[in-house]
C-alpha cells in the first residue's frame, strides 16, 4: 500500500501454519506436474489495488490493504494460462468457464480474470490486510465470482465501499471449483528457523512448480515512482513488515500490483514467507451417450425391453427418475407420468387428450416428438 513516501507498506499479516495446514517437508498438499515452467511468460491481465485522485499523484483516495487477494489471484491467472497452453483445459471446460465470464480475450485469446475484491472480502480482508492461508482457503472452498461481476470501479471511493462481497453466484463458484480444485501449501513461515539461504533454496526447489506468494518488507526503489524498468531493488537491511506478491523465478523476479508490474529483487532481498498453491484440472467427467428412441407401440403393463429405452430417453431429458430393474423392465406408473409430462412439454396432442389416456400409450406422435427432442438435446 503506498504510503506518503510513496512507498508501499505491509499488509501481509504474520501468522504461521495451522493444525490442518499442509507444510513443505512434512505433508505436502500436492505435486502439481510442472517442474520447470517460466512463469514471466504467463503473466495475467492487471487491476490496480489503490485509487488515485490525480494521475502521478500520491495524494491517493484509498489502497484496498488486499495486496495478499491480489497476489493469490494473479497466480491463479498465470496457471490457468499456463494449463490453456498445455493443453490441460478441454474445450468443455474452457466453454463453461466462459459462459460464467470468468474469461476475457485479449486477442482471441483466453486469460482468466477473477473478482479480487469479491475475494478479499469473502476472505476477511482488513485495513490491516489478510493472510495467505485465510485468502487460499476462501478460494479453495467458496470459490470466485468473475471480475466482471464485481469490479473494482472508479466511482468506489472508500475502502468500506470497496470491501464488500459481490453476489453469490452460486453457479459460477461451483463452475469454478468443478474445473479446478485449489491446492497449497506453507514454503516457510517468521520463526521456523530457517536461514535466508535456506528460504532461498526451497523457492529455487519449487518456482518451477508453481508461482510462490511471497511477502518481504518493502525498500527505496520498490514504488512506482522511483522505480526504473530493469533496476534491480537493493535490500535496505529491514526485516519486519510484508508486502504480498508473486515470486516468479530464480532470476529473483516478482509480480507485484503497482507499477512496474515485473520487479527484480536483489539475491539477499528478505522473505518473510511463502506459499505454494497452484489449481489442479479436474478430469472432465464422461458425458453420458444420447439414448435412441424406441419403435411405437409401448403401453402402460409392457414389460419388453425397449421400456428400459423409453425410460433412458425420458431420463435424459430430464423427466424420468426412477428407472426399472433392466432384468425386469417394466411400464408402470413411474413411466407413465413421465411420458405424460413429456408429452404435454412438447404438445404431442391436445391436452385434454393427453391427460385422458394419462401417459399409458406411446405411440407414433410420441416417438417422432422424441426423436425431435433428442436431436436437440
């Protein structure tokens, strides 16, 4: 967040793992089946975290304190950009992801671009900020909305009005989490002993797998205004204080969200600590064969077999629940109601004709509105 030195601040809150959080060395959450990726060639599409009441101007509106929502989301971006590339993502998939509008094109091509402000919030992000595991597991269990349904607007113009939950969307979440299922894990966390050598070694053992959500204090040369495309940023010798983002590679490359986006920090730049988490795609489950219609001629009482394929037909438009035993095929009272809605849905007869013989006669109208129904389907 910058502060009147133009500087950013901390609002990466210190915390350490928690009984049921995954840790690096003793139960790792997962292996995600990259070991080399550069991340700097997946970068996402990017949203400020602050406002400004005048362009180069420090005397901002207000900083969201979501820098830690900011940088889960980003990583977030880049997999999803990096499993489209690999060819990990069906087309199914990529389609039902952007029909919820989590996709935007740029050029034609697909980037992911999920609601950060709907995210921070859900997570309970304060003026203070937020952790990294509070953030990770409100994406890994709530799931995102998409940007477009919660942006971060110009006419926001207090924190309060930006920390507020988008809608439920209870049908994007869930679209989100049927595609991916979220995984992470703690790198190293303040007080775990390790030296700055050894964070440096385990980041260097798993970049390559994922993206790291790293926090460091923040030092001169870091903000925009008095940072230089291509210079590296020194370490000023701090220690405390965090500042949420994306470690990229071993180059000591990061993503942050204010400009420049892609900074380079010297070897000994500090490291609070660490997460992993990357998005794991979820095999597409097997769509079910489109049944065949059956030949007319059933009735209520048939007990031939082509019963069991009126009733798959039935089921598969929606109408037939309850099917029967396929050793014992059976046109009961189950079926009948089922043909009978079908039949009225798609005006086989006239109704009062339909309710008359109660779904007990499937004939030749019935089955040429059957096969019309399937072929749309």
């Amino acid at each position: 967040m910058p502060s009147n030195d133009g500087l950013p601040s901390a609002s990466c809150l210190e915390t350490i793992p928690g009984p049921r959080d995954y840790a690096y060395g003793r139960e790792t959450a997962f292996d995600s089946g990259d070991y080399d990726a550069d991340w700097e060639a997946f970068l996402p599409t990017f949203e400020v975290q602050y406002q400004r009441k005048r362009k180069n101007s420090l005397d901002k509106v207000f900083d969201t304190s979501a820098c830690v929502t900011f940088s889960v989301a980003n990583v977030a971006e880049m997999i999803f950009r990096h499993r489209y590339e690999s060819g990990r993502i069906s087309a199914d998939q990529l389609a039902l992801l952007e029909g919820h509008g989590f996709i935007e094109r740029v050029d034609g091509e697909p980037f992911l671009n999920i609601s950060d402000r709907d995210l921070a919030a859900r997570a309970g992000t304060t003026k203070d900020g937020n952790s990294f595991a509070r953030v990770c597991e409100t994406l890994r269990t709530v799931g995102p909305i998409p940007e477009s349904a919660h942006p971060f607007s110009p006419d926001i113009k207090t924190w309060e009005a930006y920390m507020v939950p988008g809608p439920e969307l209870p049908e994007a979440r869930a679209a989100f989490l049927s595609v991916f299922e979220v995984q992470w894990e703690w790198l190293f966390w303040g007080g775990d002993n390790l030296t700055h050598a050894q964070k440096l070694d385990r980041l260097a053992a798993v970049v390559g797998t994922a993206p790291v959500l790293t926090s460091s204090p923040i030092c001169p040369g870091w903000s925009r205004f008095t940072a230089k495309a291509g210079r590296v940023i020194e370490w000023c010798g701090k220690e405390e204080g965090g500042h949420a983002t994306a470690h990229l590679s071993n180059r000591q490359t990061r993503l942050d969200h204010y400009e420049p986006f892609v900074k380079t920090l010297a070897p000994d730049y500090w490291v609070n600590h660490a997460v992993r988490m990357t998005l794991t795609v979820k095999a597409p489950k097997p769509s079910k064969p489109k049944p065949v219609a059956p030949s007319a001629g059933l009735q209520y009482g048939s007990k031939l077999h082509d019963v069991i394929a009126l009733q798959d037909c039935l089921e598969f438009l929606g109408f037939q629940t309850v099917k029967s035993d396929p050793k014992r095929p059976h046109f009961g009272d189950r079926t009948a109601e089922a043909l009978l809605a079908f039949q009225l849905a798609e005006k086989v007869d006239a109704a009062t004709e339909l309710k008359r013989l109660a779904g007990r006669y499937y004939g030749p109208k019935s089955y040429r509105a059957l096969v019309a129904a399937l072929a749309r389907a």
